[in-house]
C-alpha cells in the first residue's frame, strides 16, 4: 500500500459510490465444493423423496379406478398400506436431509464468517478509522445470517422442486399426454415477470442493508460504556430516542417497500394454481365422456398438479425473487472480503532477524489526505539502545512518526529503516514481533486480567505474570482483588481505574520483551505517585532497547538521549535537554511555558 501520491484517506472510503457488479456465481458456487460429499447424500435424499410422493397419486388412481369398482377392500388395503409405507419412509428420508442440510449450511456460515473476520483483522488501519464500527458488525453478523437463509433453505428447495417438477412431468407425460399438456398450459404464466421483479427487489434489498447499517452503528456508538456515559452526562437521551426513531422509521419504509415489491405477482401465481386445475378436470372431463378415459387418472393429474407442479412451480417463482435480492447481501459480503488488505509482505520480502533497533527516517512525507499534510520532509536518526522523546504542540505529529515504524502507515514519499531495512522490503511479523506499544487509551478485552497480560505473550509463566506487574507496579493491586489475576475486567476494562489499566497495558508490554518500545503518553492516567513508580519500571524497561516516547510533560522526558521537537509535521529541533535549553528555541519556549504554569497550579 505504499506509493507516491496514494492518499490513505481516499482507499478506504465507505461513502464512495461503486460501480454495480456482476455476481460471480462461480465463486458462489466454491463456497459449496467443500461439502461435496454431504451434498451428494441430499440429492440421493431428495430424489429418493420425489419418487416416492409419486405413488399416493398412483394409488388414489388405483383406488377409484379398480378397488372401489371390483369391491375389492384386500385391494384397497393394499394401496392405503402404501401410501402410508411411502409417507413414512419418505419422512424419515426427511430427517436426514435437514441433518445434512444443516451440517452443509452452518459449515458454509462458519467458512464464510472465518474468511471475512480474518480477512477484516488483516484490513490496514485507514479502513477502521474511515469505517463504522456498527456497519463492520453488520456484515459480519447480520448480512452472513441473511445469506444463511439461502444457502441452508433456498438452495435445497430449488432442487427439491426442480427433482419434483421433473419427476412429475416424466410420470405424467408417459402416463397420458394429452393431461400432462393441458397441465402444463399455466407454467410460463408463472415466469414470466420474474426479471423485472427480481431487480426491483434487489434495489430495494441493497438500501435496506445500508439502513441496517445506520441502525447497527447508532446501536453501537450510543450503548457502548463511552457512549452511555457521553449521553448521560449531556443528558441527551431525549435526543438519541428521536434519532434512532427517525432512522428506524426511514428501515420500516423500506422493509414494507421490500415486502411489497413483487406482490401482484405473487398473488397471479396463486390465481395460476387456482386455474390449471380447472383447465384439467374441463380437458379430463371432454376425455372421460367422449373417450372413456378413467375418472381415477383425472383425480390422479389434478392431484399432482396440485401439490407436485404448480405448487413447486409457484415456490420457484417466488424463490428466484427471493435469490435476486439475496444477491445485494453476497455483493455486500464480497465487497468486504474484496477489498485490498495491508500490504502484508511485499514480493521478496525477507524476515528480519533479531534486531537491534536502530531507525531511521529518510526525507519522509506522509498524509492522511490530499488536503492535510500530516509529515513533511522528516529526517532523523536514533540508535539502538536510545531513548529518543519526541515533544511539540498537540497534531504536530508525534504519533503518526512512531505509526510508521510498525507500518500501520506506509509514507507517499521517502523511507522508515530498521537496522537499514526499509520496513516496506520485510515480513511485517518479523518486524512487529519486536515492536512493544502502549498508547494514551489503554484497550483491554473482556476477560480476566491473567488472559490479558497473555496477550503479549500467551505461554507466560504465572512467575513471569507477577515478575512483570511487579516491575509496572500493579502486583499488589491485583494480589488485593478477590479472585486475583482471575479478576474479570469487564467491557473495555472498565471495572478498573483509567491509572491502573495503563499499569497493566505497561505490564503487557514488558512480557512481550521487544527490543523497540513506543510509549505514546504511557504515563498520562496516572497519578504523581503512580508516575514515579512507573517512570522507574519504564527505566529498566528501557535499559538496553530503543525507546520512541511521546509526551506532552516535559518532565517525564528530561533524561532522554535525544528530544525531538515536532511543529507543523517538521522535526524543528533536535538534542539533549540541556543542550535544547541552551538555544533558546523552540524547545526551551515550550519547557519555560509548562514550568510557568506548573508553577501557577502550585501557588493556587
């Protein structure tokens, strides 16, 4: 994802207008391959099924036409003995398609929701911060469940017909012609609007999905813990209740707009199965009276028109519609699973070795957009073993610096080197694996503070737990809990204080042991006497590694080997502490502006 002139901003844009796609049935269709085996069994299931629905209709015949005229009741025992042995078999027959059925159908959700979730961890971080959270929920959640309905039901059924209708026609045909024509007048009546149909639900599909969207991410924003409490404390609820209302309403148009779509000629294919069977018993009638034809056969045909022609027929009709707007959910999905990912590991890239941790950036300009500058022409060197503290004015662009080390950001124009690695022409594991990170929010899952610590390194040792919130002074605190390191944090790590997930997040760090830390205000939720502590571990920590710090206090930076001045996207000024107060430049305006004001917080 590198390149002069590409604009980060503009890759990842879910407001962008796309072109319409042809779906690729193709690729559909591979999502089935792996289950060819199971699949293979339902169509025997199926078939075997059909087959056998054809003999209540061959002995209601027999019935009329040779046990009640003989007076045979043996006989007719004989045929209601059948019909029920057909039903029963045919019934468990059932039973074992929908377990196959559901083993291919949930094996195919499984596949679908895996490739798209491993897919999405492997998006760049452009696509999450120009994309809502709400709306990537959806797709994985929401529209995968609604492609569950086709493949699970919609697929089956379509064969399941197709093998009824085929059975039928070739049942009744060689039975008598002349029926099986005239049972076959209304056929394409019932086909022929399906297009038009058909793309108008599709339209009206794809707008409700987008509206699911704005409904999910309002869900998101507004009950999350941040959300919640943002609202609460501008007492906005009011507010929200009428959002959300307004957007629910603008889906329920929709979701009535999509039940509509097609109805009038959902209802001619009823008034369809209504009409063949009269069309039968007129055409059966004539042939009764004028040629003797057997009163049982027209029973027989009408009664397989009724529940194995048109009825199947009319289910086709109505699940082809229901296909085309299926397709807008596929096309959603495949939009996602399409996109480009991070540029994960350029041709040729090689694996670094352990590393050292010498960086350096060469005449290096990035932006997040075309309008907005972020770096520009920024050249310096910091070697391995070095603490190099990088300061200036809030959206100077301190962070975005140190984002270019892991690549979550490739620069338009020149290079970031590792150890003289351009980090573009190595595996990106071999270059994150050495890179520790702990920024201004602190993120902890839902789960226990044990399982969190394990995230930097999953085979760690309970001694190596305690020998590492130790060290960033958070051992005690969980010694004192309850349930101890089995203590859940909850959502976001909320059940803690803002000091004591930032010591954890630090603890983290520490058993990961990379060789390149980047501490973006890693001490800023913490206390006077919280700080002091964690400035020690952090000493230790970084002994030996190189250290990339951001901080706006200047305190927390004074015995850096190198301070870094950044203002407007330039590094203005660079140096040891001393020497930087010496010139009088930047550097020193800004150390003399926090003193003046930490020494006015004192005196008040």
């Amino acid at each position: 994802m590198s390149g002069h002139g590409l604009m980060w901003g503009d890759l990842y844009s879910p407001d962008k207008p796309k072109a319409p796609r042809r779906i690729d049935w193709r690729r559909i269709g591979a999502l089935f391959l792996p289950y060819w085996r199971p699949q293979t069994l339902v169509l025997a299931c199926i078939v075997s099924s059909s087959l056998l629905g054809l003999i209540p209709g061959f002995m209601t015949a027999n019935i009329i036409d040779a046990a009640i005229p003989h007076r045979s009741f043996t006989l007719l025992c004989i045929d209601l003995a059948v019909i029920v042995a057909s039903a029963l078999i045919s019934a468990a027959i059932g039973v074992a398609q929908g377990y196959l059925n559901s083993l291919v159908g949930e094996g195919i959700m499984r596949d679908i929701r895996t490739s798209l979730v491993s897919h999405l961890h492997r998006m760049p971080i452009p696509f999450f911060t120009g994309t809502k959270t709400g709306e990537i929920m959806n797709r994985v959640s929401n529209d995968v469940d609604n492609v569950d309905n086709v493949v699970t039901g919609t697929l089956t059924q379509i064969v399941t017909n197709v093998v009824i209708i085929t059975t039928t026609l070739v049942a009744m045909f060689v039975w008598n012609w002349r029926l099986a024509l005239l049972s076959t007048v209304v056929v394409p009546l019932m086909t022929l609007p399906l297009g038009p149909v058909g793309r108008r639900m599709y339209e009206v599909r794809l707008r409700t999905r987008r509206q699911r969207d704005e409904i999910e991410s309002i869900t998101q924003e507004t009950l999350s813990i941040s959300g919640i409490m943002l609202i609460k404390s501008f007492a906005r609820e009011l507010f929200e209740s009428k959002r959300f209302y307004e957007v629910g309403t603008k889906l329920m148009n929709l979701e009535i707009r999509l039940a509509m779509v097609g109805r009038w000629f959902l209802a001619s294919v009823t008034a369809m199965v209504i009409v063949g069977p009269v069309i039968v018993w007129l055409g059966g009638g004539w042939l009764a009276i004028q040629h003797s034809l057997q009163v049982g056969v027209i029973v027989a045909f009408v009664t397989f028109i009724q529940t194995r022609l048109y009825g199947p027929a009319a289910a086709l009709a109505g699940i082809q519609v229901q296909i085309v707007s299926a397709l807008a959910v596929f096309e959603r999905i495949f939009d996602y699973l399409d996109m480009k990912t991070e540029a994960y590991n350029a041709p040729g890239a090689i694996a670094l070795p352990e590393i050292r941790g010498d960086i350096r950036f060469e005449d290096v300009s990035f932006s997040y957009t075309e309008q907005r500058p972020i770096l520009e022409h920024v050249s310096f060197e910091v070697q391995h073993g070095q603490v190099a503290a990088f300061v200036g004015p809030t959206g100077a662009g301190k962070t975005t610096i140190t984002e270019l080390v892991p690549r979550f950001y490739d620069p338009q124009e020149g290079r970031v080197l590792v150890d003289g690695h351009d980090v573009r022409t190595v595996t990106l594991d071999s270059l994150r694996r050495d890179i520790g990170i702990v920024t201004q929010e602190t993120y902890l899952f839902h789960d226990t503070i044990a399982n969190n610590l394990r995230y930097g390194k999953p085979d760690a040792t309970d001694e190596e737990l305690v020998a590492a919130t130790t060290a960033a002074n958070i051992h005690d605190f969980i010694a004192s809990l309850p349930e101890g390191y089995q203590t859940l944090v909850g959502e976001r790590g909320h059940k803690l204080s803002g000091g004591e997930r930032q010591r954890l997040a630090i603890a983290r760090v520490l058993l990961k042991d990379p060789r390149i830390l980047i501490l973006d205000e890693a001490t800023s939720a913490l206390d006077s006497h919280s700080e002091a502590a964690i400035q020690a571990a952090l000493e230790q920590l970084m002994r030996g590694r190189t250290s990339l710090v951001i901080a706006h206090r200047l305190s927390t930076v004074l015995s850096a080997d190198v301070i870094f001045v950044v203002e407007r996207g330039r590094v203005v000024e660079q140096g040891t502490h001393p020497v930087l107060l010496a010139r009088n430049g930047p550097y020193a305006r800004l150390y003399r502006k926090q003193f003046r004001e930490a020494s006015r917080i004192v005196a008040t």
